[in-house]
C-alpha cells in the first residue's frame, strides 16, 4: 500500500468499476502513466491480482445499486484523498440491460438508469468539493458511448440511458467551465470488454415476447461483435488527452471506421437507416406476431 506521503506527490484520479474492462485497463495504463488511482469495485473479492499489486491503486467497494450503499462506500474513499484535492473523476462503471424496448420491465429500466446515469451523478455532487479544491483544470471524464448517439433496436434501455449522459455531460461541461473544471466525454464505439458477453442467455426471458425470432441469435450476435471490436488499448490516447490535455475537446470519439459513424448519424437520411437496420436484422415487412 502506498504511504500518504506517496499518495500526496501524484495527481489522483477516482475511477468506477476498475475490476473489468476499460475501467480495469485505464486503471493499470494510467497507474504506469503516474497517476494514482483510486479504484472502485462492486465486491472486494472481485478484484484481480494485479490491481492488487499495484502501489499505484487503491481499491475501494462502492456498489452503485442505491444512494445508502454509494454514501457509505464513498466515506472510506473521501478519507484518501490527498489535501491538494482530486485532478480527475473518471465516470466509467455502467451495464448493459438489453431487451426489447416494449418488455423490458420499468424496475429493469430505473436499475439501468441507476447505474449508467444516477450513480455517475451522486458521484460527481460527492467528488466535487475535491475537485474544486485541487482547482484549475481539474476534470470529470465521462466514459460515454456511440449508443448516446445512435438507436438500436433491443438496446432502448442502454441507449436512452446513454443518450441522457450525453445531455447531462454537455450541461455539465458547460457549467462546470465557470469554475474552472473540465469536462470530457469517451464516446466509444464496441470494445473488446465482458460488457456484451455479461448479456449471453439473458435475453431467453424474452421467450413468449414479439421479438423472440430475433432475439434468438442473440448470443450469436453478441460473440460475432465482441470478435469484430477493438481492442481495449485504442483507449489510451483519447483517455490521456482527456486527462492531461489543458483545453481538451469536449468529447473523443474512438471508433473503428469514424466516417462510417458520422454517414449514419449526420449524413444519411433517417428512414434510410431504419431500412438498413431492418434488412440487416432480415426484416423485411414489419411483422406484428400475434
Ligand atoms: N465495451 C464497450 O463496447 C463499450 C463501448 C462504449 C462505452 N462503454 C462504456 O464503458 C464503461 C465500462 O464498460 P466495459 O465495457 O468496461 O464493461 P465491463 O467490463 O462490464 O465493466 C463495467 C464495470 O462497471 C461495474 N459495475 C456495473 N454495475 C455496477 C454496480 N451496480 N455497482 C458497482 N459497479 C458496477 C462492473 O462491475 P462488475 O464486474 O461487478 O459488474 C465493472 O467493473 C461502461 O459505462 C460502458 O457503457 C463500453
């Protein structure tokens, strides 16, 4: 464990759910970059040797399933920051609740919204007098992704909860620059995380629903874009812009073919797209099964 005098020294960073994926990855980047990180995991038994042995991160349980539980946790990780304040809360934990927008149920709606959203702004509110008190240029980095840009079909409860980080991060950005702070948000096209495959067999529940000669290639489908994501290093240069940058750009976008994803999002016509998503789903005729 590192002393406090070694935590002082470092410009601290407080990063969510570090025992996976970007979160897991950033952590050990950013620890090798000079930063000390303050890590959170949902359980402490969760968490993989080599974060562990990391003198550079110190890891902390903070479940984000409600306010009491997210209080609680925050308590032991107010106690190690240093007295310069935080440089950088990094927003990264999140899930994915996929399922048809009609059937998915409203308590499964409100966790999703918890997680991707709510927690990250019960955080922000808590890490926020820290962050004013390390001062100018300190930073929230919002991990976003293109899914709050852009809907698909089965991902409504994802994509809205990811479209309403975006509109929260922009206000945000915009407010917090009054003060001094920054705001930057990842915007993230697929990434070879356990994210999709955290969703394989989840969606048999759909079963008896409308959509179940869709979803039943589901699991197909999810492998099929982990093997065709990128790797979790395409992450680094964005993140350390957003992180050292003095005026970095409000949000990165990390995406495999970038041209590809502002055609579908600024340039084609809308119906155009519907139709080509339909197609691809082999879908010809809306069918309503009854
Ligand atoms: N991978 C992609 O393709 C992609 C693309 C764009 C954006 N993103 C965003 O990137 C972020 C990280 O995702 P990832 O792909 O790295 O996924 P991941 O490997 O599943 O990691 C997600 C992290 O969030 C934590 N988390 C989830 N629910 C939690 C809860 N209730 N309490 C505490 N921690 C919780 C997870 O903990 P557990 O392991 O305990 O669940 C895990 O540490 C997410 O916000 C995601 O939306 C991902």
């Amino acid at each position: 464990m590192p002393t406090f005098t070694e935590i002082v020294t470092l410009k601290t960073l407080l990063i969510t759910g570090i025992n996976s994926g970007i979160g897991l990855h950033i952590s050990l980047y950013l620890s090798q970059k000079g930063y000390m990180v303050l890590g959170t995991v949902r359980r402490n038994s969760q968490v993989p040797d080599k974060l562990l042995r990391n003198p550079n991160i110190q890891i902390f349980e903070l479940c984000l399933d409600n306010d009491e539980q997210l209080e609680r946790g925050f308590q032991h990780i107010r106690k190690m920051i240093p007295p310069d304040g935080l440089y950088a809360f990094i927003n990264n934990a999140g899930m994915v609740v996929a399922g048809p927008a009609t059937e998915i149920s409203l308590p499964d709606y409100r966790y999703q919204f918890q997680i991707n959203l709510f927690a990250g702004i019960h955080l922000i509110q808590l890490c926020l007098p820290y962050l004013i008190r390390y001062g100018t240029g300190a930073r929230v980095i919002h991990i976003s992704s293109v899914s709050g840009l852009f809907g698909s079909p089965f991902l409504g409860a994802y994509v809205a909860s990811k479209y309403a980080g975006e509109g929260f991060f922009d206000s945000l950005r915009r407010e917090l620059s009054l003060i001094g702070l920054r705001t930057v948000k990842i915007v993230a096209g697929s990434i070879n995380t356990p994210i999709w495959e955290k969703q394989l067999g989840l969606l048999d529940k759909f079963e008896t629903g409308n959509y179940w000669p869709y979803l039943q290639v589901a699991n197909s489908s999810i492998l099929k874009m982990k093997s065709e994501s990128m790797p979790l290093e395409t992450i680094n240069k964005p993140i350390l812009k957003a992180l050292e940058h003095t005026c970095p750009r409000p949000s990165y976008l990390v995406y495999k073919k970038k041209w590809m994803f502002l055609l579908l999002t600024k340039i084609l016509p809308v119906t155009f797209v519907d139709r080509m998503i339909r197609n691809r789903l082999k879908m010809k005729t809306p069918e309503i099964r009854t």
